[in-house]
C-alpha cells in the first residue's frame, strides 16, 4: 500500500496516480476462492509470470491505465513493473482496456531480469 505522504508527493509533481481492481485477476480470484479451479483470466496472468512477475504487471498496469482513460487506447507507452521489491521490467506496449486484453500488443521488450 502507498502512504498517503507517498501519493502526496508524487501528486505534487504531476504524477497521476491510481487505485484500481487488477485487470488480471480482481473477480476471478473471488471466484476461483469460492468454487476453485482456474479462470481464463488466471491462466493469462501465470503464463505472463512466466517471462516475470514483472511483464505480468506491465501488462496488467496498461490496461488498468486504459481503464481510466489515463492513457491513449492502442497507442504506445512505456510501462515499468516488477515485485513487492522493486521494479525489473520495462516495455513498450499499445495497450487495450481489459474489455479488449486481448487486443493489447507489446512492441518491445526494453529490459527484464534473467532470473525470476
């Protein structure tokens, strides 16, 4: 969680910050908890995490962004993700709102670490 001194700050130089449910997970995992098995969106999320926990994040974090209308549906930005520890992966990526996930596109992958 962000400290509101933390989201201060970031505000005070223009950083729009958001809060929001996780694009890959948020619902399903209600409902994988009540009646188990896997959802689409879960299995999505674990075959990111394969390249990193953090290429799961860029791609979450852009759809969430498209979701706000924080930033230009199908047009390039650049993301940065990673861990509870830190960020280690940043992508350029055109995304989609989560409607439409499929339709997001990384373009470049700019830097992730060898080891997850």
């Amino acid at each position: 969680e962000m400290t509101p001194e933390k989201r201060r700050e970031l505000t005070d130089k223009g950083v729009t910050v958001i809060t929001a449910t996780h694009a890959l997970s948020g619902a399903e995992r209600g409902i994988v908890n009540k009646y188990g098995g896997v959802t689409p969106a879960i299995l999505m999320a674990d075959t990111l995490k394969m390249l990193g926990q953090g290429m799961k994040v860029c791609v979450e974090i852009s759809m969430m962004a498209a979701d706000a209308g924080l930033v230009e549906l199908h047009e390039p930005i650049v993301a940065i993700g990673g861990t509870g520890y830190g960020s280690d992966t940043a992508v350029v990526i055109r995304p989609a709102p989560t409607a439409e996930f499929l339709d997001s596109k990384v373009d470049r992958i700019i830097c992730m670490p060898r080891k997850n």
